[in-house]
C-alpha cells in the first residue's frame, strides 16, 4: 500500500530525509543550536515566520516552518498539529521533497498535546492521500511522498501510526471513490485484496437468493439495483482473532451506501452530489480492521459486518408505506425511501446481536454517515448515541475522549424516549416507523432517533440494563465528520472514527 510510511528518525541530521518540517507554537528557542541560529536570522528580515508555513533553506537543505497557533486556550486541542501538518506536507511535497522528516522542538505538558507527533504524521497523510481514480489514471506517482521520519518516535509508535495510516488511506479509497468504480463487487474486491494474507478473513456474500433471505430491509434497498449485475448489492464479513485470550469482542456494522439517489424520495435541488461517499461508515470499519490486521493487538476480537448496496430508483425501487418484516421479525412502515441506512445495516445489526450472546465482554458499533442532522448539530464532529448499558460503562465517553487527542473529535448524544415515540406505530399494521418525512436537519433529535430504530430492529432493546443480559451498543454517525469540511463531493474522506477506534481499543 502506498500510502507514505512512518519511520523513526534518531538525530536532527538524519541524511535519510530530504526536508525538515518544524511545527511549534514558538520558533525562537530551539534546541539545536544551528537551526536556531538560521531561523533566527531569517526572522530578523521574514516577519511570516509564526504566522504562516514559511520556506527557507539552511545548509543547502529545505526546512518547513509551521506555525501552530496558540495552544494555551480552553478550545485549543490536537488538531493545531494536524492542521498545521497538512500545509507544512504540502509545502514540502510542492518543493520536491520526497522523504520529509516533522520535528516538534517543545515537548508540551499539557497532556491534551501527549500524541502530538503522531497526529501530524496522520495529517501529513490525510493531506497527501489522492484520490483512487486519480492514481488509477495518472499513476501512483502523483503521490511522491512515499516516508516521513518521525523524530523522537519510538519503535511501537511507528508500528501504532503506521496501522493508522494504512487504514485510514484504505478507509479513503473505500469511501472517496466514483460509485462504479466502487460499486459493491469492486468494494467486496477491494476489501479481499487488502485483507489477502493477513490475520482478518474475509467472507463475501454476492448471491442475490440469500440476501433476501437473510437481510430482507437490505434486500429492500437494493431492490432497485437488480436490473444491474454490477450494482448487485454484497454483504462483506471481516473476523481477526486475536492470538492469546480474547478478553473483549468489538463487533462493528458498516453502513456502504455506494450511490444515495434517496431512492423513489429522490434526492432533488442538487442534494445528490456526493452521494457516493455515503459508503463512509463501511469505509471507516474496514478501515479499522485493517488498522488491525496490521497492529495485530492482543485480547481483542473484532468481527465487522458491510452492508455495501446501491440505492437506486427504478420501477422496481422500494416506496413509502411498503411494510417490510425485517429478520428480526418486526414489522417495519417505510416511512421516506431516502432513510435506507438504517434498513441496510438492520438485518446484519440483528444478525451480530445473535453474535453477542455468547461473544466475551461485546460491545457493538454500528457505523454510518447516516443523518444530515448530525452534521447541523455536532458539525465536524462525529455523534456518539449510546443505549443504557453502553452509558452505565462510558463506551462513547471514553471513544470521544480518545478522539480529542487523535484529532478525531466526537460528541456524546443520549438517547431518549422521545426517541422511541417518534417511531412507534400508529396501527397494528406494523409494530415501528422507519424515518418521518421531513429532512433530518430539520427534525428535532433527527441523529439521535434513528438509534432507536436501530435498536429495535437489531433486537437490541430488548438487551437494555433492565435486561437478563444486558449489550452494550453505540451508534456512530459520522455524517458530519466523515469528510474534511463537511463538503461530501469535493472533501477528502477523513476515516472518521477509526484513530479513535485505535487509540482506544489497540493501544
Ligand atoms: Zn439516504
């Protein structure tokens, strides 16, 4: 994978890098008395320097000045680095660098700043990730920055970062791409060449027969997509056991909408662009699991399911009103067609829950760019919705704080009965309502009710504190976060959730 590989770097005179990139808050005192000398005198005729990247050369060799910004305030956190890495890596890349080394002179105190270093590496890679079409067409070569030295990393940091990395780019890829270029046989493909001979298998359901079997919602959404052989819809499987004793079993469902045309709810006034990043929960957990073949961590089990199908509209498209029995065997009223995440992880959400039951110490995730509304209410950040007993141990309390110091931000919603109201049923005709009909951004608690769906249909309200055996589940919509800037057709994919899912779980 071609992603740019993290190496240790022992000594500031490394010859094995071609640029240095320094990023502080501060440049007037550093250690390194050269260095500090250059810069110096650079200031003294370059008032840039601290304000902005600024480029200059010092023993015929190119360094990078990166300025932070303020660190010290209440609202200042990690990604001060990450940000100020994406241009720095730019700045390097546009030079000529290819193997750039990043140097952060101060060692912080302040421990919202403890994995600083490794956050800049993980935005060097977030900004120097291209597109898959684009190196399909140009060649891997427009990605010239293939290692970044880390100074001051330990040899289990470069190992941490560099699962982070490989996942996160292939998170991207799975996320970022055209929607037949990736439609669901080409993103099963891709997730069997990532996993060919590593510690996670992978198990492919293509076969149209047993998806509207099993999975009867999905089977609804995909309805539409049967004309098509290759928009046919494919659940992928990913186990890694790990070697040893398993102690906690993370079991994870992945919403891969390759294309949301909203369906017979057709996406209108130009909503509909971007709609193939709508595979961005999908992305994240296969994402991750590669993060985890290749960090290999003890005492974890992780099991994912992908729910990977194309929302098409067509005369046979799915409509308002349908009643579909869902394999849990509730009655589900489709309420708005363009509310198909939920039904498309239902069935494999249902399906894990049975997992569960005998799994040691599960927690289950479900993952999915899933509501416009959590974008309007937590902006960049991803919404954390959690059941009870998810809460009574602080799963999306302790993910969220992880994510504050992996640049990986995330917000914790509750859910409540209002929740439960909203989607009840108004006839015996069904027994729960899939979505109401008014855009999400405008529905109030519009990210934190479709949990309760979820939790219905995947059986899991019946696995609450007051339960027998109670399984703790949250629910991950990273609809706000899943691309830089909120901008789902020009945004690089950011595989929300994943550093966060590492830092907690592997490390
Ligand atoms: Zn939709």
């Amino acid at each position: 994978m071609a992603y740019p590989h993290a190496v240790a770097a022992p000594q500031l005179d490394n010859a094995k890098h071609d640029a240095l990139i320094i990023i502080a808050d501060n440049f007037s005192e550093l250690d390194d008395p050269n260095l500090s000398q250059a810069i110096k005198s650079q200031m003294a005729v370059d008032a840039r320097i601290g304000k902005q990247v600024t480029f200059l050369v010092v023993d015929s060799k190119r360094v990078i000045l990166a300025p932070t910004g303020p660190l010290n305030r209440d609202y200042d956190d990690v990604r001060r680095y990450f940000d100020a890495a994406k241009l720095a890596i730019n700045e390097a890349k546009a030079s000529g660098s290819t193997k750039p080394a990043i140097y952060l002179p101060q060692a912080s105190q302040d421990s919202r700043y403890q994995y600083a270093l490794e956050v800049a590496y993980l935005g060097a890679c977030q900004a120097l990730w291209q597109p898959l079409e684009a190196r399909e067409h140009h060649g891997e070569s427009i990605e010239p920055i293939t290692q970044i030295a880390l100074f001051g990393a330990n040899e289990q940091t470069i190992k941490a970062v560099n699962a982070i990395a490989a996942g996160q780019y292939a998170a991207r890829d799975l996320c970022g791409t055209e929607p037949e270029r990736m439609a669901p046989p080409r993103f099963a493909d891709y997730c069997v060449d990532l996993f060919k001979g590593s510690k996670v298998s992978v198990e492919v359901i293509a076969d149209i027969a047993t998806i509207d079997k099993e999975y009867p919602m999905m089977s609804t959404v995909a309805r539409a997509s049967y004309a098509v052989e290759r928009h046919h819809p494919r659940v992928v499987k990913l186990e890694y056991v790990p070697e040893g004793e398993v102690t906690r079993t993370l079991m994870f469902v992945g919403k891969g909408l390759v294309y949301d045309t909203g369906g017979a709810d057709l996406k209108v006034g130009g909503f509909m662009a971007g709609m193939s990043r709508d595979k961005g929960g999908a992305a994240s957990v296969a994402g991750f699991m590669k993060s985890v073949a290749d960090f290999a961590p003890k005492g974890v089990k992780v099991i994912a399911f992908l729910a990977v199908v194309r929302n098409s509209i067509g005369s046979d498209c799915f409509v308002p009103d349908e009643i579909i029995t869902s394999r849990e065997g509730v009655r589900v009223r489709i309420g708005n067609t363009d509310a198909e995440g939920r039904l498309a992880m239902g069935d494999l959400l249902s399906e894990m829950k049975e997992l569960a039951k005998t799994a040691v110490n599960p927690e289950i995730f479900t993952v999915a760019t899933l509501t416009g509304h959590a974008a309007r209410a937590m902006g960049p950040y991803s919404a954390y919705v959690e059941n009870g007993p998810a809460r009574a141990a602080h799963i999306s309390r302790k993910l969220a704080d992880c994510g504050d110091l992996w640049a990986d931000g995330a917000e914790v919603s509750r859910s409540r009965r209002e929740d439960y109201d909203f989607i009840k049923p108004r006839t015996l005709a069904d027994d729960v309502l899939s979505s109401n009909n008014a855009a999400s951004a405008v529905t109030a608690r519009g990210h934190q009710f479709p949990m309760a769906f979820l939790a219905i249909v995947g059986g899991l309200d019946k696995h609450g504190t007051d339960s027998a055996q109670p399984i703790p589940y949250v629910h991950m919509d990273i609809a706000g976060s899943g691309v830089e800037g909120g901008d789902w057709q020009h945004g690089k994919p950011t595989a929300a959730g994943l550093s966060s899912l590492f830092a907690r779980y592997c490390l």
